[in-house]
C-alpha cells in the first residue's frame, strides 16, 4: 500500500449495493410463509378502552388473526433494570390504557400488507376518555435531573461577591433578553420503521433498523421473556435515523410476538403517519436567554431557562443549554436551568442535536443580537468572549481549534464585505442578509468492542456490531483497519450491523467513530503480536525458533532473518485459517479534559420583501472534529447536518391540537422537509486537527502498529448544531425582523415587512 488511506476521497464500501439496489434494508427481507401485520391507533390522548370491535376486521379476506387491547395471547413483559429507560414504560396492547393519542390499541395479521391494512380500517374502538395534559404552559414544571453527561441540569456559577445571577445581570452595561419557541420536530427518515420476525423454534432472528444493536435485542428478548442468546438483530444497512431508531418502539416486540403466536414470519412496517406517533421526536421547547456585557461586548453573567415536555411514555430529557451555554463562552457569572412539564403524548426521544441544535439556536440568535446592541461584529464578539477552559467545569479542551474556524470561515465566506445595516442590500423584490453562529458538540466515549481476523488469503476482516444509518459508518471500520494493517483497503471486509458480532459503540451522540477506531488500531496490534508468535512457535514456519523480536510486520508482511512473507502466505504455510484479535473499551475518556468538536456557520439568505419567502443562497461550514477518516463522508454528513438546520430554521413544525392531543401534520405533505430547492451549494472546510487526548497519543507515523491514535471524533450531529441560528440571524440582518420562534415561516415575517 503506497499510503493510508485515512482521510482520502474514499468510495463508501457498500456504495455500489445502495445505488444498484442490491443492499437489503429492513423491508426488503424475505421469508417463507411470511404474514404482514398493520397496526390501528388511538383516536383520543388519554383514558381508558371500553371495547374494541374486531368482527368485521377477523371476516375480512386473509386475515389470521386480530390482536386488541388487553390481549394475552402476545405474552410481552415490562423491562427491569438498566434497559428499563431504553423501551416506553407501558407494555403494548397488555392493557386498556390510553396514554397519548396515536397509541397502538390492536394489530392485524393477514396474508398480505393490503389485506391486513383493509382489514385494520374495519377495527373500530370505544374510550372513557379523560382530559388530556397537553399544554406546557398549563402544567407543574419539575427539574429535568441530569443530563445524558451525567451532569447536573441546573447550575450556577457566581464571581466572588456576586449575590445571584440576576445581580449580576443588573450590574451589566447591555443586557439582552429573549425568549424562544419551537414546536415538535420529526426525524422524518427516509426508511419507514419496518421489522421481520423470524423464529426456527426457540431462535428469534429480526431485521429491524437500530442505532445501538446489542441494547435493541436484548430488550427484545426482555419485551418476549426468552434469553439474550436466543434474539438476533440483523440491521446491516438503515434508511436513516437520527436518533428514531435509538431506543426499542412498539413495532419490533409486536411483531415478534405475533409471529410467536401465529408460528409464521411477520412482517410489520408502520405507515408514515403512524411513524410520527410511535417512533418519538425532538420536544417542543421554551427557551429564556440573558445576556449581560460591558458597552465593548465582554459578556458579564450568561443566564439560560428552559422548559420542555415530558411524555409519560417515554421521555427524552431536554436540557438545551447543556453542552451549548454551560460550554462555550467565558464568563464570570451562569446560570442554567432546565424543567419538565408531564404531558399526555406521544413519547420524545433524541434527533440530530439534541439539545445542542434547539440551545444553540436560542444561545446564538442572543448573542447576535447582543453583537447588534454593542456595535460589535459578530465575529469579533465570539473571540472577546472565547474560552480556553470549560466555563462550568474549569477544565481544559482536549482539543479545541474554533479560533481557527472563525477565521477561515469568515475568509471563504467573505464576511468582511458584509453589511451592518439590515434592509441595506436590495435586489429587486429580494432582501439580502448575512449571518453567522457557533457550534459545539460534545465527544462521548462509548463502550464497545472490536474484533479482527487475518485470513489465508490475505484479506482481513474487521467485525463490531455497529449500525451504518447512512453515515458511513461501514466504510470508516474498513478505512481503519486498512490503515492499522497496513493493507489496501480492497483487502478489508467492514462486517457490521449484527448483534451477534461483537457489541459495537452505539451509533448515537456523534460517539461512534472515536469509540471504534482506536479499538481497531488496539486489535491489529494484538493480531499482528499474534501472527509474530505463530511464525515462531509452528514448526511449519521458516521463522520457527526465531523471538519474535527478530520480525517485522510492515504493510501486510512479516520480515525478519532475511526472509519475508505475507501473513496470508505465512497462515496458510502453517495451515491455520486465521488469526483472530479481540479488543474491548469501557469508553472512559480522561477525566482531565472535557472532550468537544468546534464549527462556525456563515450562511446567506435571501428575503422576499413583499411575501416573506426566504431562501439561503449560499452557507459556508468550518468543522474542527480532530482527524477526519473519510473526506467525501465527513464533508456529507456536514451537508446533511446544514439541511438538518434549514429545516430547523424554515421548514420543521408538528403543531399539537391541545384539545384533542393530536399531532397536526403527520404526513410528509404537512410536516415539511428541506428538498432540492430548498438548499445551496453547501461549502464545508474541515480543519482535520488531531485531537491529542480522546483516544489516545498521537504518533508521527513511525510508531508500531496498535501503539498511536488517529485522534479522530465524530462529527455527524456537529453540522446541525447552530446553523439554524445562522440563518436567522441572516434572516435579521435582510430584513431587520428578529424571529424568535422557529421555523421563521413567511407569515412571522410579512407583517412587518
């Protein structure tokens, strides 16, 4: 191999299969006898069934059975223990209880996918329905506990002296308050939920899409009441995710259960609508920021409240100024806070940013007009208040380049040329505005495990049970292992996506990456220490009796004693089929540091000042997100993470009907997604500084393989993480309109136009 292949324009490994069609997703599984199931779903928030008609569904055409609420037959269980908070906290169809409008109350099971759907349409229900919880504002707040980092969600940092965060505020030359608002958003991936179930008697296979895949089948298995060993997830390729897919729904565990029942393979795939209700969302969200600054833009005390949802079900627990707030700017006074409303709907889990998009939106969109209210540009104001410590915490970064972002960004963007004065650039009918934001995401180390094999044939293959949603994720354990092994990369298999491999870093929080590759480097190294001792101890090798200290393994060869041989030809000299290395981490990272990945957005729009259309033009990303593995992947994934923002900025919205508990726009012809026509060319930048500290030394290069990190971190929620804030901010400076609740639809800007 002339030279790694880490950080190249590499092809994804399975790149081929998607675009041919060849690559399998959950759907398009096969199984003999299979049945097909449909679900039918509440039409009330809260309350109690009092009968389930299913006679007309049972004499419908095909049909093998009905399932309805409280209905035995299925025999599912609750969870216990750690994996309690991993599923919702009722079990499907074992009871009559209504718990948000959209619940499953009963399932068919027929012949085909048409059969089963007709037949569904003829179940019809009866409630003793109650008042629903449906209002934020309405309902006690209690604190949201701690955060997914552990720490806590409400903290406050005074400068000796200072009575209370509200003193402090007092006691600044500007202070900017505002408040922020956004309704429910949804994944909307482009796979819909879809789960095959296939039992050879006690052994349960299931093609189902799933970001963390040892944690999905073993609630599976919990959900059934059989063994860990006897469930199987297969989820080899995903049509997305984004946190959908992060935590055990309904779907999966009812169709098991219904192929259990009925002694056939079942398949179950949940209509659009239907993923809207079941499969969670980002919370609706109230935000309260305050800042306070000296006439020259110094913040002097950061203030930052929230308060969000918490469905009864199943609930993610919304912290915003968590890693965004508590994390970026420095300050001598903070205060963060975040509360929970208990509300009667559908359960909320983690998208794309969780809490760094929605607390970056309302953290940045506040510091712009900070930057207006000072005179400050709102570059330079970012850098009076840059940290070189972690503001709640006090430690240092592992790594942090985000000056260096700033700089490049505002050079490739042009953000000098940049007009102060809103309403000041006009072409025709359209406004023109700029505006730029900051983002951060923080860089958690999972558990995980990895394990290699060298082949005869000289070809590795490199296995962990991760899942690849779109990300790439399959085509960085290859990239790894080539670089570790020092082979091409044709000569590695990525094997992923199955909970029998070994348990793979969940592919959530941006953690995957820096959670895996270092375990492949840690197991190349044990392989290849492994190879050194069969070359030495098999009376079969031309190296038997030599120390391994006399060898060599470079590029795929061992050398040593004048002599040299492929491991493939060495392996099969000895007539051994492989060597096999296994390496595990707790995903502990140091304590010393605080771990996060840095990025600035420059973006462009363009305003209609008679009807309030917006368009972006043009957008520009810097990324500091430590070495990047794959430059055509890394820079996608900053692409989709922009056209995650625009829809966050002016597209993306669920209302909730507060008397009827129903989500409003559950198709994709009412809840709107950025397309084609929505987004610009998108320029991403990224700076590819190694992190030095999150998973290990660095080396130059010359060190032995297994004993260097490639300083890498994940990046595929960073991109999301403040670009909505850019565009309104931009939207601001064309129009002079600060909105402050997303998305900024034309009719919050036409009234003021």
């Amino acid at each position: 191999m002339s030279r790694s292949p880490v950080g190249r324009e590499t092809e994804r490994v399975d790149g081929r299969l998607k675009v041919t069609g060849a690559a399998e997703y959950s759907g398009d599984y096969r199984a003999a006898d299979l049945a097909h199931a449909h679900l039918v779903t509440s039409t009330v928030a809260r309350g109690t069934l009092t009968g389930i008609d299913t006679a007309a569904a049972l004499d419908s055409p095909g049909v093998l059975r009905v399932y309805a609420a409280p209905d035995p037959r299925l025999g599912l269980h609750p969870l216990t223990g750690p994996l309690a908070g991993f599923v919702e906290n009722y079990v499907p169809l074992r009871d009559a209880e209504i718990h948000f409008h959209g619940q499953a109350i009963a399932m068919v099971v027929a012949e085909t996918p048409e059969q089963a759907r007709d037949a569904a349409a003829r179940v019809t229900a009866t409630y003793d329905s109650r008042p629903a919880r449906t209002s934020i504002a309405d309902e006690p707040h209690v604190p949201a506990g701690p955060t997914i980092s552990g720490s806590p969600s409400s903290l406050t940092i005074l400068a000796s002296g200072v009575p209370s965060i509200d003193a402090a505020l007092a006691a600044s030359d500007v202070v900017v308050e505002a408040e922020f608002h956004q309704q429910m958003q949804h994944h909307a991936a482009m796979e819909p939920h879809a789960v095959l179930a296939v039992w050879k008697g006690d052994q349960l296979t299931v093609h189902a899409g799933a970001q963390v895949p040892s944690a999905y089948a073993l609630g599976t298995a919990q959900r059934l009441g059989v063994l860990p060993q006897n469930v199987r997830l297969i989820t080899k390729y995903v049509g997305g995710a984004f946190g959908a897919r992060v935590i055990l729904w309904s779907d999966t565990p009812l169709a098991a259960a219904a192929a259990r029942e009925i002694g056939r393979p079942v398949r179950l795939v949940l209509t659009r609508e239907q993923m809207f209700t079941l499969t969670g969302h980002r919370p609706q969200l109230t935000q309260t920021v305050r800042l306070g600054a000296s006439r020259d833009g110094v913040l002097n005390a950061v203030s930052h409240q929230s308060v969000s949802e918490r469905p009864t079900t199943v609930a993610f627990p919304m912290t915003p100024a968590h890693a965004t707030t508590d994390a970026l700017y420095r300050t001598p006074n903070l205060h963060v806070d975040a509360q929970l409303a208990a509300l009667d709907i559908p359960g909320s889990r983690a998208m794309r940013g969780p809490n760094e998009a929605p607390g970056s939106f309302a953290l940045e969109t506040a510091m712009d007009e900070l930057a207006v209210a000072t005179g400050v540009d709102p570059v330079e104001l970012r850098l009076r208040n840059y940290a070189t410590r972690s503001p709640s915490t006090g430690l240092p970064w592992s790594s942090k380049h985000l000056e260096e972002c700033y700089r490049v960004g505002a050079r490739r963007f042009g953000w000098s040329a940049r007009s102060t004065t809103p309403r000041s650039r006009v072409d025709g009918q359209w406004l023109y505005g700029t505006g730029m934001a900051t983002a951060i995401y923080p860089a958690h180390r999972r558990a995980a495990s990895v394990r290699i094999r060298l082949l005869d044939d000289d070809t590795a293959v490199v296995s962990t049970g991760i899942s690849d949603f779109g990300t790439g994720g399959a085509t960085v354990v290859g990239i790894s292992g080539a670089d570790a092994l020092g082979i091409p990369l044709t000569r590695v298999t990525p094997e992923i996506g199955d909970s029998f491999l070994p348990q793979g870093a969940p592919a959530a929080g941006s953690s995957a990456t820096h959670a895996t590759v270092p375990l492949i480097v840690n197991a190349a190294r044990d392989a290849i220490n492994e190879l050194k001792s069969l070359a030495v101890t098999d009376d079969r090798s031309p190296w038997h009796g030599a120390s391994t200290d006399d060898l060599r393994y470079e590029r795929g060869v061992l050398h040593g004693r004048g002599r040299s041989m492929t491991f493939g030809r060495l392996l099969a000299a000895v007539d051994s089929s492989g060597i096999t290395a296994l390496a595990e981490s707790p995903g502990d990272a140091d304590p010393r540091y605080v771990h996060h990945s840095f990025g600035a957005h420059f973006c462009e729009v363009r305003v209609n000042r008679f009807t309030g259309e917006t368009r972006v033009t043009r957008f520009t990303t810097v990324a500091d997100v430590g070495r990047v593995i794959n430059s055509r992947a890394a820079r996608s994934q900053l692409v989709g993470g922009v056209i995650f923002g625009i829809g966050h900025a002016l597209l993306e919205e669920n209302p909730l009907e507060f008397d009827t508990g129903r989500l409003a726009s559950s198709t994709l012809a009412d809840y709107l997604v950025p397309v084609n026509a929505d987004v610009p060319d998108i320029d991403v930048h990224l700076l590819g500084r190694p992190d030095p500290v999150l998973t290990g030394p660095l080396g130059d290069g010359s060190e032995e393989v297994g004993t260097r990190s490639l300083g890498a971190r994940g990046l595929g929620e960073i991109g999301t993480v403040g670009s909505a804030a850019a565009i309104g901010n931009a939207v601001y400076n064309a129009t002079g309109i600060r909105v402050r609740d997303v998305p900024i639809t034309l009719d919050k800007l036409i009234e003021h136009l």
